[in-house]
C-alpha cells in the first residue's frame, strides 16, 4: 500500500513537469500560475482540460499499477490535502520549514515554483512527497529576492479579468501564441517564452 501512494505521487510530479514542459499542455496549466494571490484557492485553480487531462492519467496509473482501493483513497486525500496546504498563505517557523520540507511539500518550498521567473517556476513541482524535486535536481531552496520580494504569476498576466474572472480563466490557455517552454533550458529570456 505505501509503495502504490508513493509511485501514485511520483507520477504527479511526473505529470507536473510535463504541464510545464510541453508548450501545450502548459498552457492549460497557465490558469493555476496566473493566480495572483497565492493561497489555499490557488491549490483547486485549474482549467477544467487539464483536470480531466489528470484524471485520466490517474485512471491509467490506477489500471497500470493495480494499488488497493485503500491506496487510492489514502493518495487521493494526501494529495488534495497537502495541495491545500502548500498552497497556503502562511508561513511556518523556519527551522520547522526546514525539517518538514525533507518529508512533506510545504509552503515556503511550493510558493518558489509560482514566481513569475521561469527559472524559479520551473522547480518544486512536487504537491505531497519533497523527494522528487531532489532527486531530479528541481529543487530549489528559495527565491533569489526571498519570498517577501518575490512575485507571483506570470510575466504579461495580470488582468483581473483575464486572471480571477471565470470567463478569462477558461479562455486563457487559448490566447497568445504556443513558443517553445523547455524546463530544462540554461537560459531564460522571460515574458516572451510565456
């Protein structure tokens, strides 16, 4: 049963990367980074394509793996649970934050991957087990300006219209033109890889 929560997890942050990597898949998972207030709503923000585009790959990671029920539950309420809570306006005493985020996603670790700087948003994409990010070398231990200086959303974004109103939310991933968004790159140029 653990070993099904824990492979469950790693094909989020599987799934995670590859909304950030494939041009458009990232544009459905723009309406999740353009939340300008970065908070416990942020973490249920997501375009209704892309949540069906997870359940499905759910679905198949379910067939594929096999886990008991219990295990799915188990990994369906950790994983709603701690996106709530990484996604939380709130700050943990640092030491505590320093210790937990070997063992849980938090959300000092979270927030680093909604900044506007590609760089930074293109790391920590873990939602419930911190371990991937290691693993895979995209962790990041903070934002270069801090958190209190750190902005959140994406660069060319910032219409409350087109960021918290429904209609512009769900017309978002359909806007602008599809670049190249390759995580991996050793340079970023900013807004116009957006």
């Amino acid at each position: 049963m653990i070993i099904a929560v824990v492979a469950m997890d790693f094909v989020i942050y599987l799934q995670h990367v590859m909304v950030h990597a494939v041009p458009a898949l990232w544009r459905l998972h723009r309406v999740h980074h353009a939340d300008p207030d970065y908070d416990v709503t942020t973490g249920a923000r997501f375009h209704t394509l892309e949540i069906i585009l997870s359940m499905l790959i759910k679905f198949a990671t379910i067939i594929v793996l096999g886990p008991p029920v219990l295990a799915v539950f188990i990994f369906e309420v950790m994983l709603n649970g701690t996106a709530m809570f990484n996604h939380g306006n709130l700050k943990l005493p640092s030491g505590m934050d320093r210790v937990l985020r070997w063992f849980l996603v938090t959300p000092d670790m979270h927030r680093v991957h909604h900044s506007v700087e590609d760089d930074e948003a293109n790391s920590n994409f873990g939602f419930s087990l911190p371990w991937w990010d290691r693993l895979f070398g995209t962790y990041r231990d903070q934002p270069r300006g801090g958190h209190e200086g750190m902005r959140i959303g994406i660069h060319g974004y910032h219409e409350p219209r087109q960021v918290s109103w429904l209609p512009g939310m769900l017309i978002l991933p359909f806007l602008g033109k599809v670049t190249a968004y390759a995580i991996n790159r050793r340079q970023w140029t900013g807004a116009d890889e957006q």
